[in-house]
C-alpha cells in the first residue's frame, strides 16, 4: 500500500514538470529538459545545460548529448 502511494505521488510529480517544461517551452522556444537532479524533478532548458557543461558543473567529458538521452521528458 505504501509502495502505491510513493508510485502515484512520483506519477503526479512527473506529469507536472512535464506540463511546466511544455508551458516553458510554448512561452520561450527553448528545448527544455525534465531531469532528476539530486532525487528531484527539474526542468532546464538546453542553453542552460550547455553552459553548466561548460563551466564544469557535470564530470569532465559530460557532453550535451548524453544528458539529453538521460532526460526523462524532451520538449520538441
């Protein structure tokens, strides 16, 4: 029973960041990304990863496209 609750709680956690990112995405045109970023769901945007790359925030060698395919929920 517990175990259900947590599986609802982390569906409707996911289907809002999924609304968020599409209702950021429709309002700047950026690409936005649903993340899990230290247990928690966040939306980022793709100019914002590209910089946190740059600037050495993931592992050296981390790359745009790899924290693409490890995103839970592109926007188009």
């Amino acid at each position: 029973m517990i175990q259900l609750i947590k599986d609802l709680y982390n569906a409707w956690r996911y289907k809002r960041a999924v609304k968020e990112a599409v209702k950021l995405q429709k309002l700047t045109g950026r690409k936005q990304f649903v993340l899990v970023v230290n247990g928690k769901l966040k939306v980022v945007a793709k100019k914002d990863i590209r910089t946190m790359v740059a600037t050495r925030q993931f592992k050296k060698g981390v790359k745009v496209e790899d924290i693409e395919k490890r995103a839970l929920f592109v926007t188009k």
